[in-house]
C-alpha cells in the first residue's frame, strides 16, 4: 500500500511540476478518445481556480529544490521518516509558504486528496523537524503551529 502510495504521489508531483512548468495557459484539450476522464476534469477544474500570479508562485519556487531532495521528502512523508540535513537546508530555503502552497496544491488533486488528512500534519511535522535542527544554519524560518 505504501508503495502504491509513493508511486502515486511521485507521479502526480512529477504531473504537477510539468503542469506548473508550462508557460501557456492550462486549458482542457479536446484530443481524448472517450472524453476527459473524471480524474482529469477535477485537476483542470482545480487548476482554473488558482490565480496565475499563485501558479507562477509556485513554478517559481519549486524549482528552488533539487529533484533528489523531493524524492527524499517524499519517502520521509509516506515513511513518516525524518529527511537529511542536507535535504532539510533546501527544504527550508524554498521557504514556508511555498512548502505549504505545494502540498496543500498537490494534495487537492483528485488522485491524492484522500491521502490529504494523513500526509498534511506529516509535512508540518517534517518542516517544525527541520527548522529545530537546521534553521540556525540558514536563518531562523518559522516553524508550523504544532
């Protein structure tokens, strides 16, 4: 199951960085042989809700961590497993907000809201972790209410 879960939530984070990557606007296409899936009609209606200055935000700010960074918090999470000081450092500079606005987005979308209850406290839990064992390494970000 966990590993269901992983797999799950790398490739909707992958889908979500290219969705955010893109420089046109985010449009439904017409290409699908049956119809959009159910699935993809809810992303897109999620993604039409967000204001193109908070997706730029969030393009913006996710390119500030490396990819092996984000596999690693990703297995932290679904482990509820700490992250390295290395990890944590990058993690903290992309900074609260966009920590926050990545997991609350990620964890709408219509494959991983269920998971949303289990992995949110987890993620917080994960950044007042690292701001206690790094933050005086970079500056003091601020940590979660516990």
């Amino acid at each position: 199951m966990e590993k269901t879960v992983m797999i799950a939530f790398l490739m909707a984070t992958s889908m979500v960085y290219q969705t955010l990557a893109q420089d046109d606007e985010i449009t439904p296409t017409s290409s699908f042989a049956y119809g959009p899936s159910p699935s993809y009609e809810y992303d897109q209606e999620l993604l039409h809700h967000m204001t193109a200055k908070r997706i730029k935000f969030l393009q913006d700010c996710s390119h500030n961590m490396s990819s092996k960074c984000g596999v690693e918090m990703t297995k932290g999470l679904i482990n509820d497993k700490p992250v390295s000081e290395k990890c944590c450092m990058e993690f903290l500079k992309i900074g609260r907000d966009c920590h926050q606005g990545l997991m609350n987005f990620v964890f709408s979308t219509y494959e991983l809201k269920d998971d949303a209850i289990e992995i949110l406290p987890r993620s917080k839990k994960m950044w007042n972790t690292c701001v206690q064992s790094t933050a005086a390494k970079i500056g003091a970000p601020i940590a979660f209410e516990s």
